[in-house]
C-alpha cells in the first residue's frame, strides 16, 4: 500500500534529515511534497513535516504552486506562510496541530 508518509528508518540515506519549508529536522513521519503539483506535470519531491505540508496546501493552490515551483524563498513571501515556519520553529519535530484554512 502507498503512504504519503514514510518512517524514518523507509527513508535512511535516501532524503535529507532537514525539512524542506522549514528547516527543522525530520521526525518520524515525513510526508514528500511535489513542489509542483502532480495534476500539473510535476514529478520532484522534498520531504516535508506533516505540519509543513498541510500548511502550503492551506496557502496556495495548485495552480500557484505550479507557477512558484520548487522555490521555496517564493513561498515564503506569503505572510501567512512566513508566520507560521517562524510559529513552527521552535516545536519539536513530531509536533502536531491542527492547520486553519485561510479566512
């Protein structure tokens, strides 16, 4: 069966210990985020905290992802986003909570 998430010991020496939106090491669950979307041809991934991942589908559609791409610094000019890795930050790396929709 697939998972979005995989264990840490799925992923040994195959991804980086870093999440890709925020920075801060990777827990037991990490979820692998294509910065461009599927639905729009796109076939990298980065790995991704739950927490992380829910929070730019929360922010951004598809469509916007397929045109910010893999550039992180772009999705960061999002005010929204920007608060919430600063928020995230400090919290360790299975940290969980539930992620607002925008207003």
């Amino acid at each position: 069966m697939f998972s979005w998430e995989t264990d840490r010991a799925d992923r040994a020496d195959r991804q980086p210990d870093n999440c890709w939106l925020c920075g801060r090491a990777l827990g037991r669950k990490v979820q692998q985020h294509h910065p461009v979307p599927k639905a729009k041809k796109g076939r990298e991934t980065v790995p991704l905290h739950p927490i992380c991942h829910r929070a730019i589908h929360a922010n951004f559609t598809n469509a916007q992802l397929a045109r910010i791409g893999a550039d992180r610094d772009a999705l960061l000019t999002d005010e929204a986003l920007a608060r919430f890795v600063e928020w995230v930050a400090d919290k360790p790396p299975d940290f969980h909570a539930p992620t607002r929709k925008p207003r």
